[in-house]
C-alpha cells in the first residue's frame, strides 16, 4: 500500500449488525448491488445453503418478520445472509471507483474479505460461510460476552484461573479486549477487573468464540478441500495478528485459526496504518465496529459506515462523500509540498469511471448533490416559462423548460435517424406531462389503500408507472410489486421509497411467468388489493361498452347488503373485458383474467402518455373493483 494515493481499507465486520431492512435500499437504488446479491446468494445455495435473500423479502430471518437478538438468531441463515451482504457492497463500492488498498476481516468479514481480495473464488467463499454457520449453530450456547479496557497482556492475566473455560474473543484496541463463555465464569474475570478500576462492559454484538476441538472438528468436516490463491490486494489478518496474507494461505487451517481463535483486529489496524492506510470503510449492514476504531485511536476521524440500519441509502451516499473528501483533502497536501507524483496519476486508487464523474450509470455529482451545467457560449434567448427549448452541449441534446430542469437528453450523432428524434419529442412529451402529474400527486389528497396489502404495478419503472406508485406510497401502502422484463433501480421519483418497493423479473405479457409471480405473492401470506398497468398501450377502451345485460339487470336490483332502492354498480363480464383487453396489450389481459379471483379494490389500466393525459372520460367503478381508464 506503500506510495498509494487513497489508502483505502475495506473493514468487513463481524456478525452483529444483521436487521430485516438490510440491502433493501441498494437493491433498489443500485443494479451493481443487486446483481452481486443475486449471483453472491446464487452461490450460497450451491454450496448447500439457504436461500439468504429473494427480491421480494430480501434478507428475511426464517421464522421471523424481523431480525432477533444476536442470541436468538440462527448462525446456519444469519452468516451466509452477511457474507452475502458484505460481497455485494464491495462490489457497489468498486463500482463507484472506491477500490480497496487492501482488506480486513473481523471474524465471518474475513471470509468477504477473502473474495474482495480475490484470495478465494465466490463458490469456495459460500462454502466456507455456510459450513462456518454450520458449525456455530451445532455449538450455540448461552455464553456471553463481555469487554474490558484493558490491555490484552493485563485481561490474560485475569483470564488465567478460568481459561478452560473463558476465551479471548477480540482485540479491538490496546485498551479493548473482548472475553467470551459461559455467564457465570465471565462473571467472574468482570469483578475481578473491576476491583482493579478495569472498565467492563456486557456486550450482545458480538458472537461468543467458539475456542474448543469440537468447535474445529465440526468446520473441517463441513469445509472439505479449498482452492486458495494468492490475493490482489493486501489481506491483514486478524486471525494472525496482523500478518499480511500474501500467499495462497486462506485454506482449511486458516479458516479453523478464524473460527477458533482470536481476532486481533488492532494489529491488523496498525498494520494497515504503518502501510500507508489514511481511511477505513467499514462494510455491514450497521457500524458494528466504528466505535471500537475511534475509542481505540487508530483512523479515529477517518473511519466512515458504508450503510445504517436507520438510512441504508443516505449513509452510503455520505460515505461516497467522504471518500472524496478526504482524497481532495489528500491530493491538495501533496500538491502542497511539491506537486502531483508524476509517475502515478491523481486518480490512483479509481477507476476511469470515478475520475470522469460517473460510476455505474450515476454521476459523482448525485453523490454530493452537486451538479454543473455546461451551456453553448453566446447569449440565447430565455425560453418562455413551460415551454421546451433545445439545448445543444457538446454532444449532448436536452429539452429543457425554465424552472423545472432537463426533461429528456440524447447523445448527439452527426445523422440521428427519424426514429431517434420522433422516440425523443415523444419523450419530452410524455416527461413534460409527467412533471404535472408528480406536481399533482404532492397536491392530492391522499387514496385510500390498505396499509396490509400489496399492490401490482405493472410499468412502474416507468415515468407513468412511478408516478402511481409514488402515489400509492404516500397513501400508506407499504408493499407495491413491479414486474418488469428488465429489473433496473428505481427512478428518482421513488427515491427514499426502495424498502417498499419490490422489483421482479416478471414478463406480464407471458401469462404463465405472470402466474407465477402472483401466486408467490399470495403464498408469502399477502393480499393483492389492487392492481395497475401503467405499460405503455395504445388504444383507449369504454368500460361502460363491456357491461352485460346481465350484469346491467344486477345492478338494477341493489347492490348486496345496501339500503333498499339503492342502485349497484354494474359488473362487466370478465371475458368480454380480457377480449377487450387484449387488443390492448396481452399484458393488460393476463392481470385482468389471473387477478380475477383476488379482493383487489380497484383495476386501472392507463394508455399511452404520449398523446396526453387526462383526457378520458370518468370512468364507471364496478362492484367492488373500480375500472379506472384514464387517457
């Protein structure tokens, strides 16, 4: 790391910091995470694990709607679950051009540390964290653990009359030692500290070790033969006080020294720190060990969460921020004391993407919520207010209206084809009607939706699509599904909204696919209450046309269990609205027939925007579905 520009040390924690919301903002916000947990929970299963995370629950703890206390949870689903989490948020990391200098794992993080590294393929690594979850469910016990500021050479000594039976689970600084075992016998190391003026503390973050033969034998059997190689970047182990792997070295005996021995986490700190190291990026799904390293001294004011279980989404953005802040603050003392190395470029420790201003599709800028605007040289004329004005920058073409940003770009060729410019003013139509009804849904009064159940959207992705389930989601609706072909983040639209938005792979159009999906949602116990294609369509459609006569004589006798004389709603044959439907879209169709069944309050299908929005007539609500056709 000697001579490096960033410095950057990814920490993976150790079990701990585990809840039932974890991934869900990334997943949502950022397709690089989403195919890591995907492909990283993919292997998991071939190595005979469980299935640690589905789009649509993400990382639910079996048993549970949420996450238990570190002593309840099951170690066989909760390990593979965080070694899924932490691969999947390096790889986000590197793929905003935040690459490592080298690693550090604390306990189960060393084993996605080692994929991090490249030290072991993803398969061998979901080997290692399900066998290692394996074995800590065979030896769950009701040991505790507790800390003590002390040193580690003084919390031997207490250790020594009990140390059959009390082990030495971590050194997470020189003043922090962790002690592990049964209740009675950490009991009593705790008084005999603290009639020495030793500081103690009873901790539920931290697994208790499980420093025993039995413990061992277990995790080799369950591990069988590894393939280790050397890794790119640096390893600091903990499990050897610091040492730094170089070699193929992470195989079977490494993993029992992992599992069975102590994690010496501040010699593996002051490693990383004497190689150069400037700042530390914990990976979890919440600080576990942030307090640790800023009590302990070492990077205590460069030590930065990658996400919180409060703000999943803003956290990691904030550490993208701080990130940049301390490489500025860097890159400006270098320059300082005599200019830039010149034989390694200021963007060392980045990719080109990073140091163009994007990563993964998104601008540093959305980061740091700072963004430049390059505009033609010369003096142009202010376009009237709501009204589009063309923007050439570069080679970049936006419509634009005065007061409300860019409503649709294109990447400038010398000879755009006629479909190429008649798909972009369709664009910039449908977004310009768009930008009205998001005005709209901040103004309406809030739908009435069913706080417990689960609403379809199909298109909601889209500018149309998201614009309803934004509006469903500032009712209360706390589910909203959306199948789409192509599963990508959700809009900005929806931004601070991920944790209650699944996205599926689902082709609507392809009626068995669709089946599936909604059957997997009534399986999981939910409730589909309503339903939305919001697919771009082509055609409008008079439900009023499809009302059967005897549908129509029905609602003429009174609706079930209302007041005498009191008309009902007429009710449409379902074949004849699937038929009409399906001149429509056969995606329309397949909701309208497989939903037939479902208590859902209301069906809406929306045409296309471009042609505008608002112009259809009021719709009929029929039975205990409202038909709503919007234009």
């Amino acid at each position: 790391m000697t001579g490096s520009r960033s410095g950057v040390v990814f920490l993976f924690s150790p079990d701990g910091g585990e809840h039932d919301r974890m991934g869900r903002t990334l997943a949502g916000r950022y397709p690089a995470f989403a195919a890591a947990v995907t492909g990283t929970g993919d292997a998991v299963v071939a190595a005979g694990g469980p299935r640690v995370w589905t789009p649509r629950h993400g990382f639910r703890h079996p048993g549970s709607a949420r996450w238990p206390e570190l002593r309840y949870r099951n170690p066989e689903f909760a390990q593979p679950a965080l070694f899924t989490y932490q691969v999947a948020t390096a790889a986000l990391l590197i793929s905003w051009g935040v690459r490592p200098d080298a690693v550090i794992g604390h306990g189960l993080g060393e084993v996605a540390a080692a994929v991090t590294a490249g030290a072991l393929s993803p398969a061998d690594a979901a080997r290692v964290a399900v066998a290692r979850g394996r074995a800590a469910h065979r030896m769950a016990s009701t040991d505790t653990v507790a800390e003590l500021a002390a040193p580690v050479s003084e919390v031997r000594r207490l250790v020594q009359p009990v140390h059959d039976r009390v082990a030495i689970v971590a050194v997470h600084g020189p003043n922090s030692v962790l002690i592990s075992g049964p209740q009675r016998a950490v009991d009593t190391v705790v008084r005999r500290a603290e009639r020495r003026g030793i500081a103690t503390t009873h901790t539920t973050v931290f697994s208790p070790a499980h420093a025993h033969p039995a413990a061992a034998a277990a995790l080799r059997a369950e591990l069988g033969p590894l393939r280790p190689v050397a890794p790119k970047i640096p390893i600091y182990s903990t499990a050897r006080r610091g040492a730094a792997l170089e070699s193929a070295a992470a195989g079977v005996d490494y993993w029992i020294e992992n599992f069975t021995g102590t994690a010496d986490l501040d010699a593996a700190l002051e490693r990383a720190q004497r190689s150069g190291a400037t700042m530390v990026l914990e990976v979890g799904p919440d600080p576990v060990l942030c307090g640790a390293v800023r009590a302990a001294g070492r990077f205590a004011h460069n030590i930065y969460p990658t996400a919180h279980r409060d703000d999943e989404g803003t956290t990691f953005l904030t550490c993208l921020a701080q990130v940049q802040v301390v490489r500025a603050t860097a890159s400006s003392r270098r320059e300082a004391a005599g200019g830039p190395d010149p034989g390694r470029p200021d963007t060392a420790g980045t990719d080109d993407r990073s140091a163009r201003g994007t990563g993964n599709g998104n601008d540093w800028a959305a980061a740091t919520s700072l963004e430049s605007k390059v505009t033609e040289p010369g003096d142009r004329p202010h376009p009237e207010p709501g009204s589009p004005g063309i923007d050439h920058t570069g080679r970049d073409m936006r419509a634009e209206v005065a007061g409300a940003g860019t409503l649709a770009s294109i990447r400038h060729h010398n000879d755009l084809p006629p479909t190429d410019i008649i798909a972009w003013t369709r664009m910039v139509d449908a977004n310009r009607a768009i930008r009205f009804l998001t005005a709209r849904v901040a103004l309406d009064s809030p739908m009435p939706v069913d706080t417990a159940g689960t609403y379809v959207v199909s298109g909601g992705l889209g500018a149309l699509g998201s614009v309803v389930v934004r509006r469903l989601l500032v009712s209360g609706a706390r589910d909203v599904l959306v199948p789409t072909r192509s599963p990508r983040p959700v809009p900005p639209l929806l931004d601070g909204f991920e944790d209650r938005v699944v996205v599926v792979r689902c082709d609507t159009a392809d009626r068995l696919d669709l089946d599936n999906a909604l059957r997997d949602i009534r399986e999981s116990g939910c409730t589909i209450r309503g339903v939305v294609h919001a697919a771009q369509v082509f055609e409008d459609t008079a439900i009023a046309a499809m009302v059967t006569a005897d549908g129509a004589r029905a609602a003429a006798g009174g609706a079930v269990g209302a007041a005498p004389g009191e008309p009902r709603d007429p009710i449409p044959s379902a074949g004849r609205l699937a038929r009409r439907f399906a001149r429509i879209s056969p995606a329309a169709a397949n909701l309208l027939e497989l939903t037939a069944a479902d208590p859902v309050a209301f069906f809406a299908v929306f045409s296309t925007p471009f042609g505008g929005v608002g112009t259809a007539p009021e719709p009929a609500p029929v039975s205990t579905r409202s038909w709503m056709h919007p234009g």
